[in-house]
C-alpha cells in the first residue's frame, strides 16, 4: 500500500483519507502528529524565539518616547581646589563643593513627543504582523519538513521493494537461463536495472536522512513515526475569494501598512524642529567653600550658601541652514519608499496567493492521473508477466513495466505530498497558518504580545530592569544523527 492516502476533498478540506487508519502491529506505541510538530516548532525554534524577543524591543520604543515628555531630574555635585590664586584675590576661597539640582519639565515640543509615540505604536503594531508572518513561515516549512520525511519514507520504501523484486527476478531470469529458455543477454538486462535499482535505494536512503535532519532542525526532535496528517481547514472555493482573504489578512501586508503609517509620522516628527518648544526648570544650588572663603576675614562671610531659581524657557527656532526642512524632505521620502513597498507587497501576496492556489489545483489534477497510472501500471504488470511467461513478451517488456509501476506510484507519493503542501502555502499566503488558526494551545497558552507592550509601556523607573538574557529555545546538538531506517507502512483503508 501507499505511505499516503487520497485526497478526497474538492473545496472545504485536504486529507489524507476519510478511512480508518491502522499502524502495523510491528509499529512503536509513540508516534508523532502534525500537530505535535508544530507545537513543538512553536515552542522551541530559535527563529521564532527570536522574531518573540525582536518584537518585546521594539515594545521599548513606546516608553522610549514617552520619556522625551516626561519630567527630568538631575543632581551634580563639584569639589574643587583651588591650587593658584590671583595675587589680587584677598578673599577668594581654597576649596569649594558645589551641588545641583535641576528640574526640566516639557510643555511643548511641537507635537515631536506625541507623534513619536504614534509612530512606535504603529511599529509595534507592524513588529505583531512579522511576528505572525514568522510564525506562519516556520510552521509552512514545519509542514513541508513533515511531509518531506513521509514522501522520502514512501519513496525509500518504494526503492526496497523495487530490490526486492528485482532480485527475485533476477533468481529467476538465472535460472531459465541455465535451462536453456532465456539468454545471456536477457539475465545481464535484469542484472543492469538490479543495478540502477540499487543505486536509487542508496539515493533514496539518503534523501531520507536529509529530510529527518531538516526536520530536527526546524521541530527540535527526531522524525520517525510520523502519522498521517489531518485535514486542512478553511481552503477557499475559488481563487478569487483567497485573493480577497490574503489581502485582509496576511501578515507581510498588515505590516507593511503599519510600517507605512509609522513612516507618516515620522515626517510629522521631522517637521516639529521648525516649530517652538517650550520648557519649565528649576534649580537649587549648595555650595560650602569649607571655612576658606574671605582668607584672614573669613569669619566675616558665610562658608555656605543655597539658591534656587525657577523659570520657564521658550526656544523659538528662527533659523537652522535648512537642516528641519532637509530632514522633513528626507522622512517624506521615506513615507514615500513605505507606501511604494505596501504596493510591492500586494502584489507579492496576490502572486503567491494565486500560484499556491493554481499548484494546489494542479497537485490534485497529478494525483488523479497517476492514480490511474498506477492502476492502469499494475495491469499491464501483470499482463506483461502473464505473457512473458508463454513467451510472448521479453525479460525487458517485464523490467520495462515494473519500473513504470514504480514511476507511477512515486508520482502519486509525491503529487500527494505537494498538494498538501500547496494548501498549507495557501492558507499561509491567506493568513490562515498561525497558531491561533490551528488550535495549538493544547501545547500549553499561546504566546501573546499584548502582554509585554502593556508591561513596558508605563515604567519610569531608571533600575527596572529585565532578567539576564538567556535562549529560550532548544538546542540540538545532544541529538543523534538521523539514520536511514524506513518504518513499517501505514496501513489505509480505503
């Protein structure tokens, strides 16, 4: 039997099989699911742990700014000695320590400190839609890793057999000959696809490792024993509605929209250095010159003092070489680049939209050509074998058909794989492939970003301070190397 089973599904799902699915009796009691795949990739792939941790800095740009219009305060302190003095100088002091404390507060910065929190709240909004195109990516490679190891299963076993076989007919093609019914030519033509056949098991054994060791690297864990995936969900009717979907929601678009927003402010920013500001302060000055103030009269003078003084400052810019309109021209032109490349990306998610969906399509079509490849293969097999044993067909009619069959059936193996693949792209492209979309939260809670932004947004205190770094995801290197050994096949009922 295949490692596959049929598509049946024409518009609301891909399956492998609406039929019951057995596991040989040889087969090992754990076994891993799609879905313990992508839980896994989830929650521990590097690339995704860190798009996490790109977004929580970018989370810091929202404090970052308010700080620009929030109060500021700042003390100094200064001692000096006083080495050479003025000969002139009767009463100058030998020492003197001085402390300041300044009080700053913004009032008006020309809408610099409003518009720069706006454009970071839309860079964080645009920073949770590369985190779900991430997300959406690695679990799009998860999918086709995972497929890759049942197709190169498939394939490798198909290989096996086909050695098998071969052999068998090898046996048998040696031992017509030494009865005088076949000739030499005849046992070196079994010999030669015995050979070929050989050499495409070693191919294909190693194909089979490459794809358990991709598959490691993108889930964290060994592949073996992987079971037949579930339905897709929610594949579109036509390609026009998949069209609209991926438009309204596939991640690389909304950020990109986002991003084109934080750009507009950006250009409001740059233009507020034209514009005045407007401060309030406060000062107070200690100082105490340390009983040496006033030389031989010093008894005369106070060796301590304190002032303080409180203002407001309006800065009126009235001339800077151009450089706020040179900057405003420059941030424009960045607004301009961004809302270029939301064009750019749309066109991007219709093209791979409609191409997934026209490879989906296509997929589907392979698979019910080669399913009548294969059954029409296995008759003329037979048929072939039938006549050939009354002398009607020829050791090579045989070898001719035995590899077609196997073509088909590889044909068939790898269509399947594609066309799954395909719908997974397409959901992907629609975004419709995150975690949320897929139920993964019975690996434990989803991780959500909200939580982080609302945590930073507010702190003022200059010690808060995370926890040290350290990677979250896992590492591979105490994994063994994947080997080469085909499981038993999964049984299909069709």
């Amino acid at each position: 039997m295949d490692l596959f089973v049929k598509i049946l599904s024409r518009h609301s799902t891909l399956a492998f099989g609406a039929a019951t699915l057995a596991i040989a009796a040889s087969t090992p009691a754990q076994s891993d699911t799609l879905r313990d795949a992508l839980v896994s990739a989830y929650n521990t792939n590097p690339t995704l742990a860190g798009a996490r941790a790109d977004l929580r800095a970018t989370d810091e740009e929202v404090p970052i700014n308010i700080a620009a219009g929030t109060p500021t305060l700042n003390a100094t302190a200064t001692h000096i000695e006083f080495v050479q003095q003025s000969a002139n100088q009767f009463t100058a002091p030998d020492r003197n320590l001085g402390v300041n404390g300044q009080l700053n507060v913004p009032i008006y910065s020309g809408g610099a400190v409003r518009n720069g929190i706006r454009a970071a709240e839309e860079r964080i909004e645009a920073g949770r839609a590369t985190l779900r195109g991430t997300e959406s990516s690695i679990f799009s490679q998860t999918v086709a890793a995972y497929m890759d190891v049942l197709r190169t299963e498939a394939l490798a076993r198909l290989a096996q057999n086909q050695v098998e076989v071969l052999e068998v007919n090898l046996e048998a093609t040696s031992d017509r000959f030494e009865i005088g019914d076949l000739t030499r030519t005849d046992v070196a033509q079994s010999q030669s696809r015995l050979a070929v056949a050989q050499g495409d098991l070693q191919t294909a054994l190693a194909n089979l490792i490459s794809a358990r060791e991709t598959y490691l690297q993108l889930v964290g864990k060994d592949a073996f024993q992987l079971e037949a995936p579930p339905p897709l969900p929610n594949l579109p009717e036509t390609v026009g509605l998949a069209v609209v979907t991926a438009l309204e929601n596939n991640p690389d678009l909304v950020a990109a929209e986002e991003r084109a927003e934080a750009a507009g402010y950006d250009t409001k920013i740059a233009g507020a250095g034209r514009l005045p500001t407007l401060s309030g302060f406060a000062n107070v000055d200690y100082s105490d010159f340390f009983g040496s103030l006033g030389g031989p009269i010093s008894q005369d003078f106070r060796q301590s003092e304190t002032t303080a003084n409180i203002g407001l400052q309006l800065t009126i810019p009235i001339f800077q070489g151009g450089l706020t309109a040179a900057r405003q021209r420059q941030a424009g032109a960045r607004e301009t680049s961004a809302l270029e490349q939301v064009v750019a990306t749309k066109r991007s998610v219709i093209q791979q939209t409609r191409a997934a969906y026209a490879n989906f399509e296509a997929s589907r079509a392979v698979i019910e050509s080669s399913k009548v490849a294969v059954e029409s293969a296995e008759v003329s097999l037979e048929g072939v074998r039938a006549e050939n044993s009354i002398g009607n067909r020829t050791i090579l009619d045989v070898l001719n058909a035995e590899q077609e069959l196997v073509q088909a059936k590889a044909q068939l193996v790898t269509a399947r794989r594609n066309a799954y693949v395909a719908g997974f792209t397409l959901l992907a492209a629609m975004g419709r492939a995150e975690a949320r979309d897929l139920n993964l939260d019975t690996g434990g809670p989803l991780y959500d970003p909200v939580v982080n932004a609302d945590r930073v947004r507010n702190k003022l205190w200059d010690w808060d301070r995370d926890p040290k770094a350290t990677p979250k995801s896992t590492s591979t290197v105490d994994k063994p190397a994947a080997d080469a050994m085909i499981g038993p096949p999964l049984i299909i009922e069709d």
